[in-house]
C-alpha cells in the first residue's frame, strides 16, 4: 500500500521533471532548447507567434479546468453537508 500511496507517484513525478528538464529546458547541453527560443526568441531570432498563442491556449484551458474542478468541489461539498443536516 505505501509504495502505490507514496513511492510509486514520487518515481514518475521524478521521471516527469528529469523528461521537461533535459529534453524541453535542455538542461545538461550547451545551448537552450529550441522550445524555449520559440517561446522567448533568442540568438538573433524574434519569438514564435504560433508557439506563444499555443502555449497561452494550454494556459487558458488548464485554468478554466481548475476553475471548473474547484466549484464542484465546493458544490459537492455543499450538498454534502446539506443531506447530513436534513437527517
């Protein structure tokens, strides 16, 4: 129970940052990743607009998805607690 509780989602956590780090960041390389110089330009070269809108797009999304998740969970826990008055 404690390694699928506990060791399990810290192993692919790890696994998940060591991935972005090297091979999104290009840490460990000489130079910066080209996501990143899409991102923010870099080297002579302007950013990419189609990247930026892109990952904005993603941004925007995540946001509204843990907007969204956070007022059911404040409307489940409504309901809950009015069912456990009305007994």
């Amino acid at each position: 129970k404690v390694i699928m509780k506990y060791i399990s989602p810290l192993f692919l956590l790890i696994i998940f940052i060591l991935f972005v780090l090297y091979n999104v960041l290009g840490f460990g390389s000489a130079q910066v990743s080209s996501y990143v110089t899409d991102l923010v330009g870099g080297d002579g070269k302007p950013a990419n607009l189609v990247a930026i809108l892109s990952v904005s797009f993603i941004l925007l999304v995540l946001i509204f998805l843990a907007l969204m998740t956070a007022a059911a969970g404040r409307k489940w826990s409504k309901e809950l607690s009015g069912e456990e008055g009305a007994q």
